[in-house]
C-alpha cells in the first residue's frame, strides 16, 4: 500500500511504515506535513517502525533533525523505532558530531533500514546491535549490553 501526499510519500512494507522525502521536499513549508505524518503513526496500536528515506535530500536542517528526534523518544517508549535510510556522508558526520548518531539510527539503503526494523519478522535488532553482530560472523549479542538502551518489554503476539 502506497500513499502519496507529495513531497512524503508513504508506504507500508510489510508491519514497517516507509516515509520518502522527495527531492520536492522543503523542510521549513513540509515540516508540519511530516509531523502530522508521524503524530498519527504514533497514536496506532501497534508499536511505531519507521524508515524514514532521506537519500534524496541534499540537506538537512535542525528542526527536522529535532523532529525525528522527538518521535524517536516518543516511539521508543511505546517499543517503536525510525530509522533513516540513505543518510548522506554529510549527514553521517552531522549525527556523530552532534551525538545524535546514538539517538537516530541509519542505514545505507531502504533495504538495510527495514532489515534493521524487522519488516516482515516478529523479532528485530537494534541498529548497534546488527553492526556487531556482523563483525562476529551473525552471532547475536544483547542489544541493551551493546547501545546502552534498555531492553524492550516482552510482548505477547
């Protein structure tokens, strides 16, 4: 299923909300269009996944950054997550020098990002937690060991 509401396109990949900013994208006139967009994913039953594709962005301000920051917390504490995919090397650099590459995960491609969120699986891994599992060869590790968050409740599906 795919919906369109340019400049954010949405779509469902299995139970993992994708959000595409177009390349139409103008953060200070789209902003409150994404926040809406957020704000009713939240409000679901189900907890928040999120990929958010920002590979056709050439820039990023602060106000979107706080955004997605501000529905990271909220969607955390209802067992949810974002993730971006396609950040820019430029982006990359702006997380860790800022100290928000703890708080917002990314990935390299859509693919990857959904990967991390578990589209299609009952179990998902933490962004860090996926990272060190490949450098072990796949061999899992406790993901609130290995980014410090605390482990997610249990739930019963």
């Amino acid at each position: 299923m795919s919906i369109e509401r340019a400049p954010l396109k949405l779509e469902r990949v299995s139970d993992v909300c994708v959000i595409r900013l177009t390349a139409e994208w103008t953060q200070s006139q789209h902003l409150d269009q994404l926040r809406r967009t957020l704000l009713e994913l939240a409000t679901g039953d189900d907890a928040p996944r999120v990929a958010v594709d920002v590979s056709a962005l050439e820039r990023i301000n602060a106000h979107l950054l706080g955004l997605l920051v501000q529905f990271q917390h909220r969607y955390r504490a209802q067992g949810g997550q974002i993730v971006l995919a396609g950040a820019t090397a430029q982006l990359q650099d702006l997380l860790t020098v800022t100290h928000l590459a703890s708080i917002l995960a990314t990935e390299p491609t859509l693919q990857q990002a959904l990967a991390t969120l578990g589209a299609g699986q009952t179990e998902r891994r933490e962004p860090a937690q996926a990272n060190q599992d490949e450098k072990r060869g796949g061999q899992p590790a406790d993901a609130a060991l290995e980014t410090g968050l605390p482990p997610r409740p249990e739930t019963d599906t």
